[in-house]
C-alpha cells in the first residue's frame, strides 16, 4: 500500500526533528489534504481530524486496544540489532497493563480502580497536592531561576504518586531513577530496548515485596487496592506489577507535560499570562484545560483494527495500525473556533487529551488538579517569566509531547 500521488509531498518520517520541533504544521496539512492517511514509512494510518478520532476511540469492537499482542509488524522507529530479547520482554510487560486491555478484562479491571479514580476520591488529596507544590516552589523562588522540569515538574508527580501508592520516603529516590528509564518507552533514541527491559526488571523487584505486603496487611492505598484485586482472581500477578510500573508512568507523564508545555504556553502568550496573574482561582480550571488542549502531554495513541473498515475513503484493513493524534483534533477549525490561539476562557473546551471512550484516562482527574494547583501558584508567585531555555529541545518521540529542559528566571 502506498500514498495516493497527489499526497506523496507529506513527509512520512515522524520523527523527523523539525516534526519533533514543531509538529502542528504537519497536523494542519495532514487534516486539510489527508485527513486518514496511510504513512508507508512506518506502515500506519494516520488519523487528524476531531470527528474521526472521537469516532474511532468510541469504538474498541473494531480497533484493539492490545496493540503488543496483536502487531504483526515491528515497531517503529526500528530496535536496535541484538535488542530482540529485550523487546520480546518488553511487549510481554506491557501486554498485562489496563491501557491494553480488552472487554471483558478490560471492564472488570477498570472497575477496581474507578471508584478509586473518582473526582469525589481524587479531590480528596488536593491539600496534599497544594502542599508539594508551594514546598517545591519555596526551595526555588529566592534564587530567581529554575528548570522547571527538574524542580516542578517531574519531582511533583513522583510525590502525588508515591503518596498514592504508600512507597516509604526513604524509596522514592529510587522509584524516581527507575521511573526515569521507564519514560523512554518507543523514543527514537539508540538501545531503548534495553533500557526499557532493565527499568522494567527493576520496577518489579522494587515492588513485588511492597505488593506481597499490602496483600498481607492491606490499608487505604492503590498497593493495596491492585493487589488485593489479585487475591479476588481479577488481577494475575504479573497483570498487578504491570500496572503498579505503568500507574507510575504515566502518573509522571502527563504531569510533566502539562507543566512544561502549558508554562511555555503563557510565557508566548503573555496576555493571557496577565489574565490568569489577574484572578488566579477563577482561571485555574480553564486555564488548565486549554493547556491541555493547546500543547497535549500525551499526543497520540495506537490501535490494530480487528476488521476490514471504511474510513473517508479509505480502507484500513483488518490488522493495519491505526495511529490518531489528539494534539491534531484538539486544533481541528472544525471543533474549536481559532483553534492556533490560546485562550484561557475558551468555552467550551471538548478536547481530546484524556481520549474518549472506554479507555478514557483514568488519572485525567488527578491531572487536572495537579494543573490548577500548579498554574495559579505560580501566578500568584510570578508576575513574569524569562525563557531561558535556547534552543528548545524535545524528546524524539510522539507518544509524548515532552520538552527536555526548561530553563526560566524571574
């Protein structure tokens, strides 16, 4: 299978470092010419537009979410050679985690956990919240400067997590290391494989006793809530491990990006910097959500469509990759009135960054309040900041949206 004529000037290399760099022209010409595009590059179809990726989240009967177990092909960018082992370990891992799971599994897992999830529970440890981020914001505001990745955003999440999950303080330095080499994930970045199999490794010595303990003597925490799912057969051990390695995950990723990418948002947006400076509280949700919408922490998935579908004339065969970009649909003219401009009071603001459907983020909650308590302290902190950081650099991937410093002063 191959481009039409017509469409072979779109660059089919995601990876390419002006993509990377900035990846919304691309998105913008893909859903004005092709907006269901077959990349022959990488053999998958690429999917732009709000409607059709609404469409297709809404339904896991014709795309799988189990996309290690069902792939035919190899991923992409390739692995290195040597790397097959380490490979074949990393797709058995991830195999077992809820954002692969299919119905019925999938159902009954999820329901363990969403009670835990919900907006009632999560709310719950907003103070906590509030309290990490003006402890981190005390350490830095005296110095004038910080890299906002390495003092806000990445030790945040890891303190909301490991609150979460009841890891002792004296351990979180070390689930914070290995976390670290579990966020390289599919990075066009040499040996990936193996890094990722040995953080992998590490993660489930580091929590096989913390699970046969919670198991032992249960408490409030989410440890204990996933193993204790296990001991009522809903959950396989390895299916807990999995899951305890990936909650750290993406409890890291989604955090970090919405931080990093929506803080650059302001500082080129600097009127609505002031407007959010202006009434910190009465922005902060809003302001939080069209971070979100503007510059998505986690911009794409994958599926592996189960039969043969008709898609704007397209046919995407049973077994073909389905990859769709909600960083593409959250700009789509179609959905968002102007959609290029970052406005804080945009209302309403139906993006696409948690998914949709079945497989809709599970920690979206947490997020958001992570991001309204972030935004409007740093607001009440600063009235400006300086962009330190030149040139901006990403990480070589497009499962994340993730900057790899940002350096700021005030």
């Amino acid at each position: 299978m191959s481009s039409t004529t017509q469409h072979r000037e779109i660059d089919d290399d995601l990876f390419a470092p002006e993509l990377i760099a900035d990846p919304f022209p691309y998105y913008d010409r893909l859903r004005e010419v092709d907006p269901v595009h077959w990349n022959e590059r990488n053999k998958v179809w690429i999917v732009t537009r709000y409607d059709d990726v609404s469409w297709l989240t809404s339904h896991p009967e014709l795309f799988s979410s189990a996309v290690d177990a069902r792939d035919p092909l190899p991923p992409y960018p390739p692995i290195e050679p040597g790397e097959e082992d380490d490979a074949a370990y990393v797709k058995r891992n991830i195999r077992g985690r809820l954002i692969q799971a299919e119905p019925p599994t999938h159902t009954k897992r999820r329901a363990v956990l969403k009670k835990y999830f919900s907006p009632a529970v999560i709310k719950q440890w907003r103070p906590m919240i509030a309290h990490a981020v003006a402890s981190l914001l005390d350490e830095v505001q005296d110095r004038g400067r910080m890299d906002v990745m390495r003092d806000l955003a990445i030790p945040l999440p890891l303190m909301v997590i490991c609150e979460i999950m009841d890891i002792p303080k004296e351990q979180r330095l070390e689930i914070r290391a290995v976390a670290q080499k579990l966020l390289v994930g599919p990075l066009a970045i040499p040996n990936r494989m193996s890094v990722l199999a040995d953080a992998m490794r590490t993660m489930d010595t580091f929590m096989e006793p913390l699970v046969k303990e919670r198991i032992e003597h249960p408490s409030n925490d989410l440890v204990s809530l996933v193993a204790g799912a296990e001991r009522d057969g809903v959950y396989d051990h390895e299916a807990v491990l999995q899951n305890l390695a990936f909650f750290v995950v993406a409890g890291h990723e989604t955090t970090i990006n919405l931080i990093c990418n929506g803080l650059l948002a302001f500082m080129r947006h600097p009127d609505q910097w002031d407007l959010l400076c202006s009434d910190p509280k009465k922005f902060a949700a809003s302001a939080t959500e069209e971070c979100l919408r503007y510059d998505p922490p986690a911009p794409s998935l994958e599926r592996i469509a189960l039969q043969d579908i008709e898609l704007r004339g397209k046919t995407i065969r049973t077994s073909e990759r389905v990859r769709w970009f909600n960083s593409a649909a959250n700009r789509d003219p179609g959905k968002f009135p102007d959609p290029e401009h970052f406005d804080i009071t945009r209302s309403p603001n139906a993006h696409l960054s948690f998914g949709h459907g079945i497989h809709f983020c599970l920690g979206a909650h947490l997020a958001r309040i992570e991001g309204q308590e972030v935004f409007p302290a740093l607001a009440t902190r600063f009235p400006r900041f300086t962009l330190e950081t030149d040139p901006l650099e990403y990480v070589p991937a497009i499962h994340v949206r993730s900057l790899k410093t940002l350096e700021v002063s005030w």
